[in-house]
C-alpha cells in the first residue's frame, strides 16, 4: 500500500477507507448470494408443497371408486 500511495499521490487513510469500505461491499454481496440462495430453496420446497396439494386435491376430487 504504501507505493501506491507514494505513486498516486495519496494519503495512507484515504487508501485504508477505500480498502474497508471494498471489503464490505463485498461482504455484503456474499450476504446477498446468501439470501437468494436460501430463498431459492425455500421456494423450491413451497413449489413441491402446492404440487403435493393439487395431486392430492385432484385425488380426493374424483371420489370412490
């Protein structure tokens, strides 16, 4: 860090914040990959739920036998 700072005519804070503020925005896209990828499957599991329940509602709609 410090020859970019020397090279680029910069202060040692300025590079530290930009440095912090990258690490959280890429700890918060992780977060975010995170949640979709947890959402997928909560909705892939309510998805396989509905289909139980129309095959079910479809079963039971035909009556006896």
């Amino acid at each position: 860090m410090p020859e970019v700072v020397r090279v680029f005519d910069l202060t040692e804070t300025a590079v530290g914040l930009w440095l912090a503020q990258a690490d959280e925005s890429h700890l918060h896209k992780d977060l975010e990959r995170a949640e979709r990828a947890e959402l997928r499957r909560e909705n892939r599991r309510l998805m396989d739920g509905m289909e139980f329940l129309k095959r079910a509602a479809a079963f039971f709609a035909r009556g006896p036998g």
